[in-house]
C-alpha cells in the first residue's frame, strides 16, 4: 500500500494538523519507506521463535511479606478528629 500526498492530506486533516504542500510530498515518501522497512520484517521467518514478554530475561525479586511498622492506631485513634468503630471518619469528597 502506498501512500500518496492525498492521504497525507486526508489524515492531516483528520488529526487536525496543518501540512502543506511540500511536507506533504516528503512526509509521503518518508511514511512509504517506513512501510516498506515493516514489510522487510513481516518476510523474516518467526515460526521457531517463541514469544516473549520482555526481550530480556528479567526476574521481579519479591520481597518477604511481613509488618515492618508498628500498629499505631489504638493510639491515634482517640485523637482523631471523628472515629466510628474503631475506623477514622473522613469528611465526603464525592457527592
């Protein structure tokens, strides 16, 4: 599929984005070649590669779960502004 300065223009004008003349032509040639370089790779032969999720093989080091902090909020919880059930109470912000 090539692509001509017409749809240069017509995308242009789809994307709301002012191109004239001359970027028309030289954005046309340029969209073409990176057409024809994606082309070049749909040719290369993939079926004995496996997928990937990341081109690295990377690892997630996960760390212990465990409390690292204190539990605090038997007292903080009687100086709390508004408290109900042992749960702070918080002012709305949603309507």
């Amino acid at each position: 599929m090539a692509i001509d300065s017409q749809v240069v223009a017509r995308v242009a004008h789809l994307a709301r984005l002012q191109v004239d003349e001359g970027e028309r032509e030289a954005l046309s040639e340029r969209l073409n070649e990176i057409l024809g370089m994606v082309d070049q790779l749909q040719q290369a032969d993939v079926g004995q590669v496996e997928p990937l999720a990341h081109p690295l093989e990377l690892s997630q080091p996960l760390r212990d779960d465990r409390v690292d902090e204190p539990d605090v909020r038997d007292k903080v919880l009687p100086i709390a502004p508004a408290s109900e059930d042992g749960c702070f109470l918080v002012p709305r912000v949603i309507e």
